[in-house]
DNA sequence: TTATATTTGAAACAGCTGTTTATCATCAGG
DNA sequence: CCTGATGATAAACAGCTGTTTCAAATATAA
C-alpha cells in the first residue's frame, strides 16, 4: 500500500458516487468507506470537499487539455494559415474527449460530471472550470469563428451553446436513454454510434438557415 | 392569513429556492424560513420533503399537460385525418411551455426545475415525472413520427432527445449564459429571443440527412 | 541505529438535516 | 356556552454532515 495509493483510491471511488449520486448527496463517509479509506484521509490529503470535487475534475480536464491543445496545434499545422473546415473542428474535439477517459473506460463518468458542473449549484465549480481550462474553450471557440465566417456573433455563441446541451444532456443521461432506447427499439447503442448520430445533427444545427429578424415588441401587446 | 395561504407560500419559496440551488441543497429550515412558515407546517402539509418536490413540480406540470393535450386535440381537429407539419407541432409544444409559467412570470424556475429533474440521482422524481406524465409526452413523440415518417425510428427518439438536451441545457442554464451574451455581445437576450433562435436549429436539427451506416468494429482495431 | 517527517487511525467536535411530539390558538357547528 | 377539528407553534429527536484533534504507525534521512 504505497504512499499515494490512498489518494488514487480515494478519486477512484469519489468520481464513481459524484457521477451517480451528486456532490452534496456523497458524503466524504460514503466514500472513504467504499474506498476503505480513513474518513480524516480526505482532509488530509485534499484539504476540503469541495477541493477533493476539483481535484476529480482535474484528473479528467488536464490531459483533456493537453491533448486538445497538441491536436488543435496539429490541426493548424496541417492547414498552415488557412481556414479550418467545421467538420474537422468538431471531429478532432470529439476525437479527444473519447480518448481521454478510455484509457480508465469511464466516458460515461466523465460526462456525468460535466453535466453535474453545468446543472447543481455549485459555483465554485464553474468559476474553477472557466479559470482553468476556460482558455482551451476560447481558442476552439475563435477557430469555430473563422470556420463559419457567415454567422453572426451571436448567433454563433447560441448554437455553440445549443450543441453543448445536446452533448452533455445526452452523453451524461445516456444510461436512462440507453435502456429506454434498448427495450423500445431493440437496439444497443454504444457511444461510438451516438458519436456516429451526432454528427450530422450538429453539422446541420451549426449551418441552420439564420432566424427570422427579431420583432420588437410592441408597446402593449 | 388564510388556510391555504401556508400551502402556498411553501410552494411559492420552495421551486424558487429548489432552482436555485438544487434539491438536496436546499433545506426545509431554509425554506420555511424564508417563506415565514413554521417548520413543521412542511411535515404537516405534505408529509415529507419528497412530496414537497413533487408538489413543486406537479405545480407547474399539471397546467401544461391540460393545456398541451387541448392544443393537441385542437391541432388534429384542424389537420383533421392528416399529418400535422413537424413545424406545427414544436410551434405548438414552445407556445405551451412558454404560456404556462407565464402566469406566474417564472419561466427560469420551470425550466430549470426541468432541467434538475433530468440531472440530480432523485430517481423517486424521474419515475413520478414519468408516471404522472409521461403520457402526454407519448402522444407528442407519436405525432411527431407521423411528421417524419422517413426518419428511422430509432434515428427520431435520440434527434428528439438531442434537442430535448438543447433547449433543458440552454434554457436552465439562460442565467449564466445570458451574462456572458450580454458581456460579450452587448446583446440583451430574453426568452423569446431564445425561442426564435431556437426554432430553425431544432428544426434543421431534426431533418439532418442520416449519418453513415454504422461500421461494424472490427474484432481487433 | 537515531532522528525527523509523512501518513494513518479512532474519536470527538459543533452544526445542520428531516421528522415527530406535544402544546396552543383558531374557528366551526351543536 | 361548549365540543371537536384544523392549523400553527416551539421544542426536541436521532442521525448524519464536514472538519479537527492528537496519538500511533510508518516511511525517509542522517
């Protein structure tokens, strides 16, 4: 039992209940047993509940980050100085996020979480993510931009966001969505063939026809 | 102050309180108190803080499945026999999700109470939501597929769900993300407008062409 | 070895959780 | 008036929460 055992074990467990249940509905005790752990080995080693959250999330984000950073690199190295093709944006994002977490075969957990640090409360969380890795977002984000010169900026910035909804409410409810899917349509999805559905969804929402001009609202309506 | 006047105060501090910070988030001491409500009266009146979630929701819900289900019947009256546009159908589900927290001028609430119906563990609220009223969405999936009948079925139910994601996300979110529009974009953005840009992206969305036939995995890749 | 730091362990801490109890006020119908 | 039911109130309940404390164990270095 090395000396960082105890730390590996204790993220190991934390990820899998904070995935499943939440973070305020995990106590550290329900970890730290499942983990056959000391219950004060938390607090030692992380300080405080909500640094142990962080610490889960940066397991997954930092190797994200780099890796999307080298494959952006790469991708601007391959079409020196022009314009990145859409498809080849969302391609090489979705490349990454499947990589990361295979190499522990927890996709599933991984967006859970992601889905978690949109929907609870938990502002240091958000606050944590954007300081941290709001940066990678950016630059994917101005690359997107040149990709869609045609799009308005806020039009952009919506469907952008759009998107992210359909991937994270999908891929972090998918084992509900899964079953249903299964029994009505006898049919097993892996997330390889939802990654295959997705694609084209996602093209066609980012290249749908402009919305109609706003109205503005008239005095009383 | 009235019999029910407690009843209501309840309901009234707690979807608020519920939104904002979650569920289990969210104690009954917090919300009895700021409603200026004894704490018992929680215990009283609805038995137990599950029963005050679902209260919360049943709340909003039940208006919108009455009203839904009118606006449907009117919808088949009007196409009486054929098929109704898929246009007419979302047209018709926005309108109704728009109208009924209207009269309570929380549309946020509703649809952030939505949005941590699908996200927290809670599973006693995703299995009441789904059989209290579950039905209503059944009809709605039901015309939808008469709408798109060259749309696999299979292909439907996870397009259906990638914009169910999209507008939970986008609109459970809209606070956060609306700081960011109007930082960034100068650009104040209410519901409606929402709605608007939501609208051919959903649209877009749904008629995506088909992806590519699934490659099956190879025994060694 | 001894000395020093790092990591575990069991127990206790104060505070908050949902729920229950028992007492009190209010108001209806007889 | 009295009676009985309904609702409000304060207090207590047992249980769980994150965190701290301090002694024991272990590893590291000299």
């Amino acid at each position: 039992m090395g000396q960082t055992d105890t730390v590996t074990r204790i993220l190991d467990t934390a990820e899998v209940l904070f995935a499943e249940r939440g973070f305020a509905e995990t106590s550290l005790r329900h970890i730290t047993s499942k983990a056959k752990v000391n219950l004060a080995a938390v607090n030692y080693h992380f300080g405080s509940k909500k640094s142990l959250i962080q610490a889960v999330f940066a397991r997954y984000l930092d190797p994200f980050t780099e890796r999307f950073h080298a494959a952006l690199d790469e991708l601007e190295a391959r079409y020196a100085g022009g314009v990145i093709p859409l498809e080849e944006l969302l391609e090489t994002m979705a490349r990454t996020v499947l990589e990361v977490p295979a190499e522990r075969n927890s996709l599933k957990v991984f967006m859970r979480l992601l889905g978690l640090a949109y929907s609870q409360a938990q502002g240091h969380l958000r606050r944590y993510i954007q300081s941290e890795y709001g940066s990678v977002f950016s630059r994917f984000t101005e690359l997107v931009r040149r990709a869609t010169p045609d799009l308005p900026d806020a039009e952009r910035f919506w469907r952008l966001h759009f998107m992210l909804g359909t991937v994270i409410f999908t891929l972090s409810g998918l084992d509900a969505l899964r079953d249903i899917a299964e029994k009505d349509y006898g049919e097993h999805v892996s997330v390889r063939d939802l990654v295959r559905r997705l694609r084209p969804v996602v093209v066609a929402a980012m290249s749908a026809p402009l919305p109609e001009a706003a109205i503005p609202a008239a005095e009383a309506s």
